[in-house]
C-alpha cells in the first residue's frame, strides 16, 4: 500500500529516467556522428544506465501491487555545440533528477511510505555517484583546454562503467 501522492510521484520518475536514456541516447549519437567517440561510449553506457534506472522503478512500483505507468517520453535534443554543451546539459539533468528523487524522499517520508524511503536510498547515493562523474569529465575538458580535446574525449571513454 502506497498514498496516492507517492504512487504519482513514482511513476512521473518512470518517465524521468526514460526520458534520462533517450537524452544520453541522442548525445551519443551526436558524439558518434562527430567524431567524438569517447563521450559516444560514456554517453552509451549513461543510456543503458537510465534504462535500468526506469526498469527498476517498474518493479519497484509492480511490487508494491500497483501497475507501473509507461508515459510518453519528449523528443530530446539532437544537436549540440561541443562535447562541453553536451555535459552542461547532462549536468543539468542530473540535478533535476536528483532534486525529482528528493520530492519522492520527501513526500514518501511525510506519507510514512517507508518502503519508498528504503527503496530510494539507492537513487541518492547513485546521483551522488552520477553527479560527481559528469563533473569530473568537466575537469578534463576544462583541463584539456582546446588543443586537447581529443585527448580529453579518449579519456572520457576510458572512464570505467561512465562513472
Ligand atoms: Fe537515473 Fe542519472 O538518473
């Protein structure tokens, strides 16, 4: 049993995280197509990633014999300027997701639905993780500086598992 506020909260988090794949999706697929074949990995990974993120929210809301809704997902964006734009963007994201988990923490916590505050722990300290991995590749572009940006993006790809 899960309040009814909690539950709409969880399945907008449904959406959240496919439309996280798709974005990470279209950013790698830029990437491919410009040469760019490192942050095309990370972005790959990042995709598959959020992929599961969704998928562990259907469970989860299954589970709590509900029935998981499967929204539509916006277009996202398919062109960008350079590999910076492309994690400003992400960045950007990852914070509105982790302030999107913090509402449900919140809610969950004021609704005593203590088995969503259980289940979201993971997804705090994973968007400790994600956040921290987008800045870090920050640093290196911002390292790299111009002239390197080829270097920069084949340590990008080499980062273990996008993080
Ligand atoms: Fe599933 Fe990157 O948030």
């Amino acid at each position: 049993m899960v309040s009814k506020k909690v539950l709409k909260l969880l399945n907008e988090q449904v959406a959240l995280e496919g439309e996280s794949s798709q974005i990470y999706l279209a950013m790698a697929t830029w990437a491919d197509v410009n040469g760019f074949r490192g942050t095309a990995a990370f972005m790959y990974r990042q995709a598959e990633e959020e992929r599961g993120h969704m998928q562990k929210f259907i469970k989860f809301i299954n589970d709590l014999t509900e029935h998981a809704e499967i929204g539509g997902i916006k277009e996202p964006k398919a062109d960008y300027k350079d590999i910076e734009e492309v994690f400003r963007a992400a960045l950007e994201h990852e914070e509105l997701i982790t302030a999107a988990i913090a509402k449900i923490f919140t809610t969950a916590r004021e609704n005593n639905d203590y088995a969503v505050t259980s289940f979201l722990k993971w997804f705090i300290d994973e968007q400790v993780e994600e956040e921290a991995a987008v800045k870090r590749v920050l640093d290196i572009i911002r390292m790299a500086g111009k002239v390197s940006i080829y270097l920069a993006d084949k340590e990008i790809g080499a980062l273990h598992g996008g993080k």
